[in-house]
C-alpha cells in the first residue's frame, strides 16, 4: 500500500479462500487485459470469461496466458457450459478446458432445464479434472426458486464436489439473489446461511449496493463474484471501510 493506516480489517492474502473476488471481463481486448493485471493482480482472485464471450475473443489463448502469467486463474461462464451441453457436445467441452489448459470450470443450469441429478453428475466428472465451480439459481427472474430448494441444491453440490457454489445474480444484479430493482432477497441469503458455510458460497453482487451490504453484513472477507473489472479497487475500498459506505462500519469495530 502507499501509505499506512491504522485499524484496517484485516483482508485476507492471496493465495485466499474467503475474502474471494470474482472479476467478470466480458471481452476486453489484450491491451485492456495487460493494463488491468498491472493495476488489479493483488485484489482479483480469479476471471471469468463472461457467459460464451470467449467463442467470440480474439487472442484467446494469449489473453488467458496473460492472466496466468500474473497468477490470476480463467475459467468460462457457465452459460458456456449450458451450450455445449444442451447440443449433447460435453466431452466437446471437456476438450477445450484440455486446449486451453484451464484448470477452473463452471457448471450452471441457470438458462437451460437441467434435471438436478445431471448436473452433479456433470459436476461429479468434470471435478476430477479441474476446480469445478457451480452456480445455483434461475437467470429467468419470473422463475422463484424458495429457499429451501437453494439450500438442497447448493448441498448437493458440495457434496458432488463443487469447490464453492455461486449464487445467481448475472453481470446485471437483477435476478436470482436479487429483486429485478436490485434489491437483495435479505429472507434467502439468511436462510441460506444457516445451511451452508459462509466460506463455500460466492455471492454474485455485481452493484454497489448489494456489495456493501454483503461487506456489512458478513465482513471484509466475504466472497463476491461478477465484479467489472473496474469497479476491483472500489470494492476493496468498500471490504476495508475506506469508502463513504462502509467508513462508519468497521471504525466501530476498531476505534470504539
């Protein structure tokens, strides 16, 4: 840092489990990706290439090994995923993990019907190659799914052998974990947190506000995911109460 000050939270360091961000880059170019390693690689965790936007990504390898290079691990949305699998193409799917040399996947059911025993199948094979992912939630936001079918779906694919689970919100904040006003679903993410650790479970939360109130309510070290690349530093003002936000927060916790 530039310059010290006292009674910080203290944030977890890379390598980390909790305190996890997830950066979305939804087709930046080589340049971008080169001025954003330099800027960024302390604070993001890992890069998802956003939905199937790397089918269209120019330079994809390079832009993957330029990641890598600064330690910073890629893998594919899940819509991807649903793509290849939909068009009975899985093992197609499993070859371009093997091409690209990724060792990260996401499996997700949010914009096809899955039948749940599938998908931690899928989740089952694909975790013997790779850290598998998985997403839980509907990308319809007139599907509502209660909370308790979170928590039996979340478990089920731990137990398959998910690393984390992703609760749903996409790039926009406005379905799955959330009202389409941007609102947090406050009853679901509760409820759910009373099943499932805290440390296994990425909250997409990709607006400010829903990232302010994820840091409130479960601390500097809480993992969110679909965070714009340039809005990485603005969040970890908000984990370390160094924004207008969360400033009163956690000077309670240290000063007071």
């Amino acid at each position: 840092m530039n310059y010290v000050l006292k009674n910080l939270p203290v944030r977890t360091e890379k390598p980390r489990t909790t305190g996890f961000t997830m950066v979305m880059d939804k087709g930046m170019g080589i340049r971008e990706v080169e001025n954003f390693v330099e800027a960024n690689s302390d604070f993001v965790d890992i890069v998802k290439l956003g939905w199937a936007t790397s089918y269209l990504t120019k330079n994809l390898a390079q832009k993957i090994q330029i990641y890598k290079d600064a330690g910073i691990p890629v893998y594919l949305g899940g819509t991807l995923f649903e793509a290849f699998v939909i068009r009975g193409q899985f093992e197609d799917y499993r070859r371009v993990l093997e091409k690209f040399d990724l060792s990260f996947a996401e499996v997700s059911d949010g914009s096809i019907s899955l039948n749940h025993g599938k998908k931690c199948e899928y989740i089952q094979i694909l975790s013997k190659d790779v850290t598998v992912l998985s997403e839980v939630g509907s990308k319809d936001a007139a599907k509502i799914i209660p909370p308790y079918k979170w928590i039996e779906q979340m478990q089920s694919e731990l137990d398959a052998g998910s690393w984390k689970v992703i609760g749903e919100a996409r790039e926009g904040g406005n379905v799955g974990l959330f009202r389409d006003s941007g609102e947090v679903r406050q009853g679901l993410v509760e409820e759910i947190l009373t099943k499932i650790p805290e440390d296994r479970i990425i909250w997409e939360a990709p607006q400010k506000e829903q990232q302010v109130w994820f840091v409130k309510l479960l601390g500097a070290n809480v993992n969110l995911g679909n965070i714009a690349p340039n809005e990485l530093i603005p969040l970890e003002t908000i984990r370390l109460g160094l924004r207008g936000d969360t400033f009163d927060h956690f000077l309670g916790a240290h000063l007071m």
